[in-house]
C-alpha cells in the first residue's frame, strides 16, 4: 500500500459538501427528500434572495443570488426555508469530528469545506479508497453528500473537488494541468474573481494557459504579487501545508432570549440567566468544548443594549461555574432598569482534552502543591518586566488569539 503513495510528495484531500444548507435541511426532514429546495435570506419579502438551493431546484434554473419572486415563476412548487444557522453548525461540528477519525491534518476553510493531509495514512488504505471511506462515512452517519478532490497540492485538491458534483471522487495528477487546466477560461480558476479575471483580459491573458505561460512582470503589473502565486497555480505548483492550527475553531457559543415582557425583577432575570447558562453548558460538552471567557449581553427596555465579559483563569463547562461568571458580571454592570433581552455567549474556547482544569473543590489539593512553582514564575515575571514564563495554555491561547485577530485583519 505504501507504494500507491509519493515518495516525497503529498497527498491532499479536498472534501467539498453539495449543496450543503439544503442537504442538511433534506437531512433534518426526510419529507424534502427528492424536492426542489431552496434557502432564502427573506424568504416572504419579495426582496428576497436565494442563499443556496438543492439539485432538483437547480434543474428547474434557479441559482444562488436569484431573487425569491424569481425563483417562485420559474418554480411555483419551489420549497422555500429560511436559514437555520445553528443546524448547519451542528452538522458542519458533526462533519469534522468524522474527518477527524482518519488524519489530524485537517484545515477547515469554511463550514462545508476543509483540506485533509493524508500522506502518512497508507495504513488506511490508498488514497481513492480513503476518500470512497470518507464519502460514505459521511452519507451513511450524516445522509450528506459530498465530493472529493485527491491531489498533491491544495490547489490542484480543491480544483479537482469542482470537476464533478454531486457524489463525485476526482483524481488530479500536476501532469493533467495542461490538458484539463490550460483550456479553461481564467475566470474559471479557483482564486480568480470577475475583477480580476476583467485585468488579466486586458493583458490578453483569457485562459489558464495564457496565465501559466504569461511573462510574469506583466501579471505583477496588473495584479501585484499575488499574480505569481496564480501564476505558479495555473502551473500546478502550490507549496503551502494543510495548517491544522484552524480545526475547531469556534469563535463562541452562545443563547439568548428576548423576554414576552419587561423585566426588572431581579429573581426573574437571574431565574433566565441560569437557563441560559444550563443551555451554554449543554451546547459546550456536546462539541467537547470549554471556555476561558463568559460574556454577558443586556439589552434594555429602550434598545440600549451593552455586553460585558470576563477573562477566566481556568476552563470552565459546567452550568454552575458558567452561571456563577455571568452573575460576577450581571452584578456589576446592571443599572436596575428594566430589561428587553438577556445573552450569555462563551468565548475563548479549546477543546476540553487540550483544557488545564476546571477549579472545583477536589483540586484544591493540588493547587496547593503547585504554588511554589507559582510563586517562582510570579518572582521571574516580577524581576524581568515581561511574561517571561508562563503557563502552556495561556501561551497556546495567547498565539490563537493573535492568529485570529490576524485572519480577521486580512479580510477588514
């Protein structure tokens, strides 16, 4: 089996769900099963659009972006759902969890899509039945569909993954570029958008080829740097790795209620609040997760609305811990007028085996014992001005932190 893989290359997976909104709704409601289906925005406002659809509406015309009154002409028997984000969190949760059990070199790039590295898992077997094992792991336990790009590189993955859908398994060699690449029309290259397809026109550059084979200070000129990376993709060379730093990352998990009434009865309001913590905490150790801060979200009787939040020193899941955090902060921060909406979300959240502890009246013990090496950190920190020592969690959440507010900054 060991032979069926490179020597020194890589293989990549590209996993690409179809049609995924609507395949999870079909999933949730086997009476959508085989209906043309179709995810809208506003689905009862007539500016409403078509977020995605499944294959029987996209046999009758309909596209994402469509307007919903559209849609209805071209289909009246179109079944229209409204998007229901937490169902598609919980399956997207639920996809990488299977994913999981075949590399640790995964890298989610959005919730229905993510790159698998699986060039050590020749034990598994060979890369096409690796991928068959994933797409029928994944009908089999979740009844949604999926196609798969096997690859050496990213790129070449996720472009194999589009060649065919649904259900579809595609193999992409860097020898296939020229004949099944260059021929296609640029725009039609993953990483090129319509404006910047419209520049490589201008230079006379209309295909893939034309962009593979074209003097790179002219691409530069027109398209800056990132050009020659298009231009080294066009030739089937992408060396970047499956970065697995982003699997699980779950900005936050939160609930929320918006009361029949307003309230300023204080027992009432913190009655809410431990529901929502239970709630919190449910959603927490489903996902296998903790959180190192709660935040608190309060909205008045006037709209005024402000969120407050606390960092913690020690992971926390349970409803107890979750609710005692939210009250530290209800207590400072409500003014006692009446209240419209209460929230309370968990940020900073790790995966619970990765997690130091949760501080509980059985670890104290311990705690004791390990204040002396506390003291020593605090004296070093104390005489040289800096964090130069620090626990390993908070040093991990530290460099997550700062790889998010990079990720986010890219993209502002």
């Amino acid at each position: 089996m060991r032979e069926m893989y490179p020597k020194n290359g890589r293989v990549i997976l590209h996993v690409d769900m179809n049609c995924f909104y609507a395949s999870v709704e079909i999933a949730h409601d086997a009476s959508l099963q085989g209906k043309a289906l179709a995810i809208a925005g506003n689905a009862k406002e007539r500016k409403g659009i078509i977020v995605t659809c499944s294959y029987e509406a996209r046999a009758k015309g309909i596209r994402a972006t469509m307007p919903v009154w559209e849609a209805k002409r071209l289909c009246p028997e179109l079944v229209i759902k409204h998007p229901n984000f937490e169902l598609y969190r919980e399956a997207s949760f639920a996809l990488f969890q299977i994913l999981a059990r075949f590399t640790e070199k995964i890298q989610p790039v959005s919730i229905d899509e993510g790159y698998l590295d699986i060039t050590e898992c020749y034990g598994l077997g060979s890369p096409l039945e690796i991928a068959q094992m994933i797409q029928q792991t994944l009908l089999t336990e979740l009844q949604l569909p999926c196609s798969i790009g096997i690859a050496p590189n990213l790129f070449l993955a996720k472009t194999a993954s589009d060649m065919k859908k649904p259900l579809g398994i595609t193999v992409l060699r860097k020898r296939d570029v020229q004949e099944l690449l260059w021929p296609l029309p640029v725009e039609k290259m993953h990483g090129i958008g319509k404006k910047t397809a419209e520049k490589l026109k201008d230079v006379h550059i209309h295909t893939i080829g034309d962009l593979a084979t074209g003097k790179a200070y002219i691409i530069r000129s027109m398209i800056g740097n990132h050009g020659l990376d298009l231009q080294k993709r066009a030739n089937g060379i992408d060396n970047r790795d499956v970065d697995p730093s982003q699997m699980g990352q779950y900005k936050t998990i939160g609930n929320s209620i918006t009361l029949p009434k307003d309230v300023d009865e204080e027992k009432e309001l913190l009655d809410m609040l431990e529901r929502l913590s239970q709630s919190v905490s449910r959603r927490l150790q489903k996902r296998a997760l903790v959180t190192y801060n709660i935040q608190i979200t309060i909205k008045y009787y006037n709209r005024r609305t402000i969120t407050r939040s606390k960092m913690l020193e020690n992971a926390i899941w349970e409803s107890p811990d979750i609710f005692q955090s939210t009250i530290r902060l209800w207590k400072k921060h409500w003014d006692g007028d009446p209240v419209r909406l209460l929230g309370i979300t968990a940020c900073e959240l790790e995966w619970k085996t990765e997690a130091t502890k949760q501080l509980d009246l059985f670890s104290f013990e311990e705690d004791a014992r390990a204040e002396p090496l506390l003291t020593v950190m605090e004296q070093l920190n104390s005489k040289y001005g800096t964090k130069v020592i620090q626990h390993g969690s908070q040093l991990f959440r530290q460099q997550e932190r700062t790889f998010q507010q990079n990720l986010e900054n890219k993209f502002i």
